[in-house]
C-alpha cells in the first residue's frame, strides 16, 4: 500500500510576514486562532509586533547614521583642503620676503 503525498501550497503568515509550509503553517495558524480567540492577550503576536518595531526603528537610526557620517566625512574633508590652502599660503609669504633678501 502507498501512502499517496500531496502538496501544500505555501501560506504566508499573517502576523510576521513569513512563508510557511504544510504540518509547520496549520500548527502556527490553529496557535494563532487559540490565542486570538482565548480571553487572554496574544502575548506572541504582541512580541511579533514589537520585534517589527524595533527593526523598523534600527533601519531608520542606520539610515540616519549614514546621512551623518556622510555629512561628517564630508566637513572633514573641505577643512583638510582649506587647511593645506592656508599653509601654502604662510609657506610662500614666508619663503618669498626670504628669496628676495637673499638674492
């Protein structure tokens, strides 16, 4: 006798976005169903939630770190370039009084 298997489609998971399949996606949905409809808070989904929260907030504090660093970097490197400007500028006011004293 053989056991005829069939094919699941997969099943996107409502509360975390995640793509599930067979016995794995029916255990987490018939849990979700429990929780959802039990008089208790769905302390799983809440926490689904604010992982969710946490990662969007570190996406946008990673975003802005490098807008800074991009802005930084950016200083950094025109006061480089004035600085080496201005010390031409002394370096030349000095040597030409001493080239025309001397020759």
């Amino acid at each position: 006798m053989t056991r005829r298997v069939t094919r699941r489609a997969p099943l996107q998971y409502p509360s975390c976005g995640l793509l599930l399949f067979g016995g794995l996606a029916d255990a987490l949905l018939a849990r979700r169903l429990v929780l959802t409809t039990a008089s208790e808070p769905a302390m799983h989904l809440l926490q689904v939630d604010r992982a969710r929260d946490y990662v969007a907030t570190g996406t946008t504090a990673l975003v802005d770190a490098k807008r800074t660093q991009k802005k930084t970097r950016k200083l950094q490197c025109c006061l480089l370039i004035l600085v080496l400007v201005i010390l031409i500028i002394i370096a030349v006011a000095v040597a030409v009084p001493v080239a025309i004293n001397k020759g």
